[in-house]
C-alpha cells in the first residue's frame, strides 16, 4: 500500500510539472536530464580530413536532436592516440565523445609497442558512422611532368627511383599510412614516409607539390580531385566507388590482388558511459544518417553511412583489429 501511495504521488508531481512547464518537457525530464550542458566531440586529427569533416557533420543534427551545443574539438597528434587518450580518461557521463577511426581502434593496438589506453577497455562504442575507400592521389601536375598516367606507370617510376618519392600521410598508424605500406609490400617499391597531425595539413603539401603520393580517404582528398588539382590513380577498395566511377580499384590498375584498405569511423564514449545515453545517441545519429538529404551528401563524398548498435559496433571494432594486425605483421611496420 505504501509503495502504491508514493507511485500515484510520483505521478501526480510529474503531472503538476508537466502542466507547468508544457507537456512536451515531461518526456525529457522522466527519461534523462543528461544533457544539461554542452557535449564534446573529440577528433584526434587536425581539422579539414575526413574525421573532422564526419564529425561536424552529425555534430549539429546531434544539436537539434537533443537541445544542447554538441561541438567538435580537435586535438591532434601521435596517430590519433592523443585525442583517444583524452576520451579515454574523461568521466563516463555523456559529455566526452570520440571519433574513432580504423586508426585509433584497428590499427594502432598492433602498431604501437605502447599505448596510453587500451582501445577496448577504457571505451564504450556507440555507433559506426560511416565507412570510405582511401584513394591513391598525385598532385597532378607532378603526375604529368613525371610522365605517370596509372599505378603501373607509378610503379616503374618509383623502381626505378628508389627512396625518392615522398609518401604523406595523416598520421602513424591511420589507414593512410598502412594504405601505403600495404602498397610498398604488394608493389615492391619504397617511398619515405612523412607523417602530419591529420589529413587535411598533409593534403595542402601535396597540393603544394612537397609530397609526391598519398593514401588519402576519399572524401577529404575528393574536392581537390574533382577541381584538377589531384591526379586519383586508384580506389583502395575491392569495388569501384560511386563517388569516382572512372577511378580503378588498385588490383584493376595494378594488378595487386586482394588490395583491400578502406577506414571506418565511428562515435564512441569512455568506459562507464550509461547505457541509456549512449544508446539514446546512437539512436539519433542511425536516425540522421537515414534521412536523404544526409546520406546523399556522404555518398557524395564517397562515404558509406552506417548507424549500426553499439554491440554491432564492437564487433566490427574487434574484427578490423585482427586483420589491420595482420597486415601491421606482414608490412613490418612499427612505432615506438
């Protein structure tokens, strides 16, 4: 009898706020008061790739969704490990966000003698955002004037030219870097790599003609390739993107079989994040991806939205780190 008497006066308190406040506010209030103030969306790289530009696109719908400033703040550095490592010690309550990339959360557990946090532990997945092909690009006029039309021109110009092609990259240990790699293993070539604190200062030097080839993710080197400044050799993908349908894959213009380095990146938390939010975000962010006017845009950019649970997100996380382990092994690549 007692528990029925504070259940009816619960009730009528809810009733009397929501009659005071409009009945719209009862749901947000019943459910969660989370978020009462701005949420951070970390980005471990610098801003202009395709990690930022992922990020500022589903910060402003996650803005509308739940009423509060959802803001993305980039912190740069060590392959992502840097802004990894920041989510990874923040409080788990909802108002620290990180996206994730193939680097941070396939690639750089293998490719690190030692991190600062662990990938799987110290994180809450909350969902896959989107998946992308990298593209192998030229600044085009380097292309022309070395005389390089596809991979197979690219690969007798740098056998021929050992050791003086330089390779940019977003970072140690991001799909760029291995991207390339890979393509040093399979080719039988060598380029020095240079790494830079994200895609888009890597792109600006490439475009500036310091760097001669890079691995980039197809939606931040796109633009730069469809204004004629960059030269796509080939997609890093298995098939084709509907982005660049004239582009070839990389076993089609190079005969390199099996060449597969595509990234992912995705929305995850800090470890003792409630679920209740973290589903509650992924929820919002599968139900953006599925309006037409976004998932145009990202398929535009070459991007391939997702928006799936955070358990299905984990096991694609646990998968991508076993097979960029793989080729972290046989690439022979390493960072202290």
């Amino acid at each position: 009898m007692k528990h029925t008497t504070s259940f009816t006066t619960r009730r009528a308190a809810l009733a009397l706020i929501a009659s005071s406040m409009g009945a719209s506010a009862l749901p947000a209030y019943a459910q969660s008061a989370w978020p009462n103030r701005p949420v951070r969306i970390v980005v471990p790289f610098a801003a202009g790739g395709t990690t930022d530009i992922l990020a500022r696109a589903v910060a402003p719908e996650l803005s509308r969704a739940f009423g509060q400033q959802f803001i993305v703040d980039n912190r740069a550095g060590a392959g992502g490990n840097v802004g990894a490592e920041i989510v990874a010690k923040s409080p788990g309550d909802g108002y620290t966000l990180l996206m994730g990339t193939v680097g941070t959360h396939g690639i750089n557990r293998a490719l690190y003698d030692k991190l600062p946090f662990d990938p799987i532990k110290d994180f809450a997945p909350v969902t896959l955002v989107a998946g992308v092909p990298n593209v192998m690009v030229m600044p085009a006029e380097k292309a022309r004037t070395m005389g390089i039309n596809n991979v197979r021109d690219f690969i007798k110009y740098a056998k021929a030219n050992p050791a003086k092609l330089n390779m940019a990259s977003s970072g140690n240990g991001t799909s760029i870097h291995l991207a390339g790699e890979l393509f040093k293993t399979m080719s039988g070539t060598f380029m020095v790599h240079f790494p830079y604190r994200g895609s888009g200062p890597a792109l600006l030097d490439l475009i500036g003609g310091t760097m001669d080839v890079m691995f980039d993710n197809l939606p931040s080197a796109l633009p730069h390739i469809r204004a004629g400044k960059l030269k796509a050799l080939a997609v890093t993908s298995l098939q084709r993107s509907t982005a660049l349908p004239d582009v070839p894959t990389m076993e089609e213009a190079g005969g390199l079989k099996g060449f597969d380095a595509t990234s992912w990146f995705g929305l995850l938390a800090p470890a003792g994040t409630p679920p209740d939010i973290v589903n509650r975000i992924q929820q919002e962010v599968a139900k953006s991806l599925g309006t037409a006017a976004i998932k145009e845009k990202m398929v535009a950019q070459g991007a391939i939205p997702s928006g799936n649970t955070p358990a299905e997100f984990a096991r694609h996380i646990d998968a991508e780190h076993k097979k960029w382990a793989q080729v972290v092994k046989a690439s022979g690549a390493k960072v202290d």
